[in-house]
C-alpha cells in the first residue's frame, strides 16, 4: 500500500517542481527589452515622442527658472531712481537684470514723459512678448501627453489584428501559448504610450504653474510702476 502512495505522489512532486522551473524560465527569458522589442512599428513614434518630451521639460525648465530668478532689491533700487529723477540709471538697472520683469520695466521707463495710457501699453505689450517667450514649445509637451497614449492604442489595436490573423491562419487546435504571446506583445505599446504620456502631462501642469507665478509678478511689478509714475502727480 504504502508502496502504492509512493508511486502516485512522486511524479506529482516532480510534474510540481518542472512546471515551476518551466515558468521561472519563461518569466527570466522576458526582458523590458525583449518587450519594447516586440511591441511593433508603433515603439519608434514612441521613443521619439519620449525623446522631444524630455528636451522640452528640460530646456523649458531652464528657461522659466532663469526667468524666475529676480534680486530682491531690483524693485526697491528701481523706485528710488525713479524718485529721484535718475532715468538713465534706472534704465541702466533694467539692462543689468536679465529677467522679464525688467525687460518689461525698462520699456516703461524709456516712455516716462508720455501720456500714462501710451506707458501702460507698451509695458502690456513687452510682457505679452515675454510671456510668449516663456510659453514657446509647450503645446509641443501637451501634444506629447495626449498623442502618446492614443498613438499606444493604435499600437495595441494593429498588434491586436496581426495576433488574431495569425490565430486565424493557424491550423489545427490554438495553443494558449500563441495567443497570450500575440495579445501581451500587442499590448506592450498601450503601456509604453502611458508611461510617456502621463509624466508629459504631469510635466506641462507644472511648467504651466511656474509660468503662472512669473505672470502674478510681471502684474504685481508693472502695477506698482505705474502707481510710483502717479505717485509726483499727486
């Protein structure tokens, strides 16, 4: 009896142990690489779309930190030129601060003696070209957010058709084998199209955000320029 149990359980254990050698097998023969490999036409626009998403972030970022970046006497220095009639001066501050603030100033002091509507207006037109300036290729981040996840679908779909026109033509019985093969390799782009998509768009929000606050001091700087110009008229 006992004799018989052996029989019966040991090419159990043995079908147990080959089974989990077989899947520990499979799972280290799969590589990212190995899967960005057999994802399809669709990972070249992809690595690409990741590639243009990182230079924009990076050289944007840059940008708007160095845009960011103001003494915090520029102001105070500025008004007491003003004050004391030293235009040359305060124009000569606004050329040494590199920034959009003073950019922006510097055009208003250049227009100091004309009417206060043509001053306001040409401060309102510098900062619009500062803004732009600070905004150039982020519609090219966003447009990575939102075409990488679509452009991944695509992907998955094309691999999709090919996975079940090869289950078609198959004769015989599918093996399981063929068929997860075709759709866990056709799905490899849905992922890469969200791992590139959702950082991009993360990245634009942010970048929108710091913008932003470059905009609230641009506001803040120009109202108080112009409030200091009222200030001998009062």
């Amino acid at each position: 009896m006992n004799a018989f149990l052996l029989q019966i359980t040991a090419p159990t254990a043995v079908d147990t142990t080959a089974a989990a050698v077989g899947a520990e097998a499979t799972q280290e023969s799969v590589s990212l690489l190995d899967l960005a490999l057999n994802g399809g036409w669709a990972m070249i626009p992809l690595v690409i779309l990741s590639l243009v998403a990182i230079y924009i972030f990076v050289e944007r970022y840059l940008t708007i930190q160095k845009a960011a970046k103001n003494p915090n006497d520029f102001v105070g220095r500025l008004k007491g030129l003003v004050l004391a009639g030293d235009v040359q001066g305060a124009r000569m501050l606004c050329a040494q601060t590199n920034s959009p603030i003073s950019r922006m100033l510097e055009k208003g002091i250049s227009r100091i003696g004309q009417p206060l509507k043509s001053i306001e207006a040409s401060i309102e037109n510098v900062g619009k070209i500062e803004i732009a300036r600070l905004e150039k290729n982020l519609s090219g981040l966003a447009t990575v957010a939102g075409a990488a996840p679509m452009l991944g679908f695509l992907g998955t779909v094309t691999g999709m058709i090919s996975a079940f026109i090869a289950i078609a033509q198959a004769e015989g019985s599918v093996s399981p084998q063929l068929l997860s093969g075709g759709i866990y390799e056709a799905m490899v782009t849905t992922a890469t199209g969200l791992i590139i998509g959702l950082p991009a768009y993360v990245g634009y929000n942010f970048l929108v955000s710091k913008i932003d606050s470059i905009v609230h001091d641009m506001e803040y700087s120009s109202i108080e320029f112009i409030d200091l110009l009222q200030e001998p008229q009062a």
